[in-house]
C-alpha cells in the first residue's frame, strides 16, 4: 500500500487538509497561551508536540487511506485487516485451550485477559469486533463459515474480559440484523432463523445463570463480565474500570472551555488541576470536546454522521465495500463510548478510503464484490 501511494503520489483533500491545518493552530495556540492563563497550569512543551505527533500520524493514516485508489487494494486492506484480527483471536483460543501460560507474558493484561498484540484489553476488543463486517457481509461465504467466524470472535472477546467489547458487540450485532430484516423484507428464512437464535440465546442465558458462580469463581474475565448482566453500575465502576468519575472530569473540562477546549497534550494535567483525577477520558467524544472545542469537534462527528447517514439512505453510494466500511466506522464509533480512539490508526485509515469513495468525482470506480 505504502509503495502504491508513493509510486503514484499523494492526493490531498482540500478541505480535510484545510481543516487539519486550523485545528492544528488552535490546538497549538490554545495549549500554549490560553489553557496555562485559564487554568492555571504550565505548558509541557514535550506533552505538547507528544500529542501533537500522534495526531499528525492519523492524519497521515486518513491521507493514506484516502490515496488507495485502487479497488483491489481497498479490498485487500479490508480482507488482511479482518483476516488478521481472526488469527489473532484463533490463537487467543489455542493458548487458552492448551494451557500455554508461558505466552501469557507476552500476550495477557494482568496475566489474566487476553489482548493479543496490544497493550489495553478494550482496544482489541473493538478491533476484533471491527473485523466482523467483511465476514459478515461477504457474498459467497456460508453461513456456518460466518457463523464459525462470529463464535471465535465472541470467545476472543470473553478471553479478554472486555465489558466494552460484549456491549459493543450486541449492539452491532443488533444493527446489523435489524438491517438484514429490513433488507430481506422479512424473509421465511429470516424469520426461522432469527426464532432460533431467541432459543438459542434463552438456553445459553439459563445455563449462564445455573453456572455463573462456578464461572466468576473461576475467571478473572466472566468475573468481569458477569457484572453487566448482575449489576451494570458496577460495570462502570469496579474491576479497574472507574468510569464515572473520569467521565464527569472530562464533561466538567467542556464546561469549563466549550469552544476551544485545552489543547493537544494538556488533557491530564488540566483534568487533575480541576478534578484531582490524572487521566484520560476514556471515552473518545470526551476527550476531543475536550481537547479540540466544541466548534471543531462537533465539525468533525457531524461530518462522520452524514458520511455514514449517505451511504445508509443514499442507493448511490452503497456497495458492499463501502458497507463494510460504515460498519467498521460504526463498531469504532460504539467502542469509542469507552475507549479513547483519538488515535486509533486503523479508525482514519478507513475512514480516508470511504471519503475517496464517497467523492463524487470517484463514483462507479469500486464495485464492491469480493470473490
């Protein structure tokens, strides 16, 4: 891909560049000058561009995304990408099965949840979910291979203990069959089928509810799992999660400065001035309303919303590559409730192939069909 886009140069689009460059001024100009007078605090040069250059990375990421022009190449970056997620959770499964706990160094959070080549359990979470789009909706795969495909990436998910990832993931997987519902005009078939997954569900919440003691005595992971389906307030507030707390630190910073926010790089020091509590969000549409301002961010979620809004209602723009990429987006925008994705690489990569996509001048270039 990186030899594609520098063989062939680099395309920029116009008004994403010119937006990044104002929002790179004002978070510059706000860290600097205006958050250390407002709250009080000094400006950490190194926090600074720290930040800063993780945010030019994505944007980097966005422009790549946008220059794979190419129908092949989008296809191939959403196949490896799902196909890579698979793996990893497949092996996930295999180091559990056989009891490998040497790998747990390598691999495990805590030793306990897994998170395969990543450092935060809720982040491969998210991502294993985002993989589900290109199985799912992909033409000439079985249905038992998709419904194989959807299992391991539910276990790898248990594996990791992730409350994040399963509440993500019933969400998704809410949409996404209540689309096919409206898709197949509820079809004989999708009746049946949708009567027997009700069944199926019922039979495994009983033998949940008979074996969830054995299963949290057991399992650091059910243990925390558990807690969404026994007492959801201590979902968000035990087991490490505490998020609450950080949350109404991050909605009193947006307050404090809704339209211009702290800038890049001094979230935390800000947020432990105002509240005592030195970390991040944790939750994506906080941090960059905090970070970015309420003018800038808004910008930028209401533009996702209408890229997403246009392929779902607009005929003109669907195909099954730029569904998969919606669903992409929408499982890293559910996951986003609880996770920081600010500067979630994959997140602008595919989002800079779906603004090539949907660009009027690029209409009718990518069928969509994968074989």
């Amino acid at each position: 891909m990186l030899v594609h886009v520098a063989c062939n140069g680099i395309s920029v689009p116009g008004y994403s560049f010119v937006y990044f460059l104002f929002l790179s001024a004002l978070l510059w100009v706000t860290a600097i000058f205006y958050t250390p007078f407002r709250f009080g605090v000094t400006a950490d040069f190194y926090s600074i561009i720290k930040e800063y250059a993780k945010l030019a990375v994505v944007f980097l990421y966005f422009l790549i995304g946008y220059n794979l022009n190419h129908e092949d190449l989008i296809k191939s970056s959403i196949k490896w990408y799902s196909f890579a997620a698979l793996f990893v959770g497949t092996l996930g499964i295999f180091i559990n099965l056989l009891g490998l706990k040497f790998f747990y160094q390598i691999y495990d959070f805590g030793e306990d949840r897994y998170n395969g080549f990543m450092n935060d359990p809720n982040y491969f979470a998210i991502v294993q979910i985002s993989a589900l789009p290109f199985f799912l909706r992909s033409e000439k795969m079985l249905l038992r291979t998709k419904l194989i495909t959807y299992l391991i990436i539910l276990i790898s998910i248990l594996l990791s203990g992730s409350k994040t990832g399963i509440i993500t993931l019933l969400i998704y997987t809410t949409i996404f069959s209540l689309g096919e519902i409206v898709k197949n005009k509820l079809k004989l078939r999708t009746i049946i089928l949708m009567l027997f997954g009700i069944l199926l569900l019922g039979v495994l919440l009983e033998l949940l509810g008979k074996n969830l003691t054995l299963l949290t005595e057991k399992s650091v992971q059910f243990q925390r799992i558990s807690l969404i389906f026994t007492d959801f307030n201590a979902a968000f507030n035990e087991g490490g999660s505490s998020r609450l707390p950080i949350w109404k630190a991050g909605i009193e910073l947006i307050g404090l400065s809704p339209l211009v926010g702290v800038g890049v790089g001094m979230y935390t020091a800000v947020s432990e001035k105002v509240s005592g509590i030195d970390a991040v969000a944790h939750n994506t549409y906080i941090q960059t309303f905090s970070e970015w301002g309420g003018i800038f961010a808004a910008i930028f979620f209401l533009y996702i919303a209408c890229i997403i809004l246009k392929i779902t209602v607009n005929k003109q723009f669907q195909s099954k590559i730029t569904y998969m990429l919606r669903d992409i987006l929408i499982i890293l925008l559910i996951g986003s409730m609880a996770v920081s994705f600010n500067n979630a690489r994959m997140f602008w990569f595919f989002l800079g192939s779906l603004v090539y996509l949907l660009s009027s001048k690029n209409l009718g270039k990518v069928s969509g069909r994968f074989s």
